[in-house]
C-alpha cells in the first residue's frame, strides 16, 4: 500500500512539474507575441511605413503631392519640401525655405544624405514624417515613415494560432564546409546576396523536412520559408523564422515564432522570399496568420 501511494504521489509531482513547464512555455510565447506587436505598433516600426519612391539621375522634386518624385503624405502641409539631387549613389538634400526640417536633432537646410547599406542612414524629420535613404542592390530610393500614418491609426492587431509545443523541434544542423552565397528572391523581382552555413534538418507529422537558413552577421538564423498553410490561413509569400546559433549540432525551431515579413502590413517594404528549396509540402498551422487589412 506504501509503495503504491509513493508511485501514486511521483505520477502526480512530475504531472505537476510537466505542467508547470507547459506553463511557463506558454507565457513565454505570449510575451514574445506581444513585444512583437508593440515593436509593430511604435512610432517607427513598420506600421508607419508610408512610401518607397526609386530616384532618378539628376532632380527629384520632394513635396506632399501627385506631382512630385518623393511624395509626403497630405500631413505635410508646405506643399513643395525641396529638392534631392542624385547621382552615381550620391544624393545631396537642398530644403525649400521656410520649411521646418531637423537630422539627428538639429535644423538643416542642406544634408548629404547617408543610405542604410552600411549601417545608420541620414534621416530628415518633418512633423510626423522621416524619410531616408536605402540602396537595394544597384537602385537608390527614399524610404518614407509617418508616425500617424492611416496603417498605423487603424492596426487591427495580428493574429496568431494557439499556442502548441509540438511545433518547437529540435533541427540537425549540417554545415556547409565554408558558407554559401545564396540568391534570395524579392519582392521587387530581383535577389538579394545572402550567406547560408547549412542546411537544417528536421521531422514534422514522421517525415523529414529540410530549410536552408542564412546568416544575418551574428550567428542567428534566418529562415524565411512557405508552407501548405499560406494557400488558406497564413501570409501567400511566406513567413520569417529565427532560430539561436546551433549548439552541438542542432538547432531549436520554434513555429509559434513564425510570423508575417513586412509586406504583410505595408507595400512599401522590399522582403525576401523564400528560396529555392524552402516552400514545404505540409501545413504549419502555427506563428502568426494572414493580417487582416
């Protein structure tokens, strides 16, 4: 009798622990989901996205209207906000008199402008408005941000599956002899040069699956890929996944972490797609699902 209640009270204390860890797992799910959608939310995420506009050699005429290059939003009030001249990746800011413009916290009036290749770019405020400049593959434009952009104002919130350990895997992980350079395709019908270490192993439902991840510099993977589930419930292009640097040979994916690329909130972004390779033939039914507009 003794010995049937100490098995009785084991069962029950690693139920209890099991549970517990269930538990905690959850909540931190939950919290990741939130910090993702409070970064999604603020002031400069990509809720505020509110145009991308490619320069010509030569003028471009920046202002709040049809009739200009680089487009404001109707925020801006001045009408004509001045003048980009670009030329052989080098863009030169002259602003309108009279118009209220600061970088990095001070007035300008004229600025060279700093594109996001390596790093920090130049960005010119106006009101509720930042834009700068980015360089994707050999074109340069001007990246637009509205802090009461309409995206932002009306966010409906994201969506997500419950929650359900049994998509966390552990992957194997076996690494090219030296990292690849892989053609990632885009959004704007070209390829982004990326590096890939390996390829990542893994079962799903008893069958195995492979995803080839890149290197985003420091050791993080980067997985961008598309399932069977995006014919119905999730983002048509695909989703974004990160996975910790491998340990010993394996790596954890997490698909409650799956979540939507940029393009699923604003136009104006200019996403990889999944490579070659990456699309898999089962339902992921798990991370985040289509945002409803």
């Amino acid at each position: 009798m003794k010995k049937s209640f100490g098995i009785f009270l084991a069962i029950g204390f690693v139920s209890l622990i099991s549970a517990q860890g269930q538990t905690d797992y959850v909540k931190a799910i939950e919290k990741w989901r939130s910090d993702t959608e409070t970064n999604l939310k603020k002031e400069t995420g990509w809720l505020t996205v509110a145009g991308l506009f490619w320069l010509k050699d030569g003028l471009n005429n920046v202002g709040a209207g049809e009739n200009f290059d680089v487009r404001l939003t109707s925020n801006f009030k001045q009408g004509k906000f001045g003048e980009i001249q670009f030329r052989n990746g080098a863009a030169a800011l002259q602003v309108e008199k009279g118009v209220d413009a600061q970088s990095d916290g001070k007035n300008i009036s004229a600025i060279d402008l700093v594109s996001d290749e390596k790093g920090k770019p130049t960005e010119i405020r106006t009101g509720t408005q930042t834009f700068y400049l980015i360089r994707r593959e050999d074109r340069f434009g001007i990246r637009l941000k509205d802090s009461n952009s309409e995206a932002r104002r009306n966010f409906k919130g994201q969506h997500w599956f419950p929650i359900d350990e049994a998509w966390k895997v552990t992957a194997r992980f076996e690494a090219f002899p030296e990292p690849k350079e892989v053609m990632v395709p885009n959004v704007l019908g070209g390829n982004f040069k990326m590096k890939s270490p390996g390829m990542l192993k893994f079962a799903l439902k008893g069958k195995e699956y492979s995803l080839q991840p890149v290197d985003e510099g420091d050791g993080t993977l980067f997985i961008i890929f598309k399932d069977k589930s995006s014919e119905s419930e999730t983002y048509k292009s695909g989703r974004f996944l990160y996975a910790d640097k491998p340990v010993n040979g394996e790596a954890v994916l997490d698909f409650n972490k799956a979540e939507n690329p940029p393009c699923a909130f604003t136009p104006f972004a200019t996403c990889p797609l999944p490579p070659p390779g990456n699309s898999l033939e089962v339902e992921i039914k798990a991370g985040e699902k289509r945002y409803d507009h």
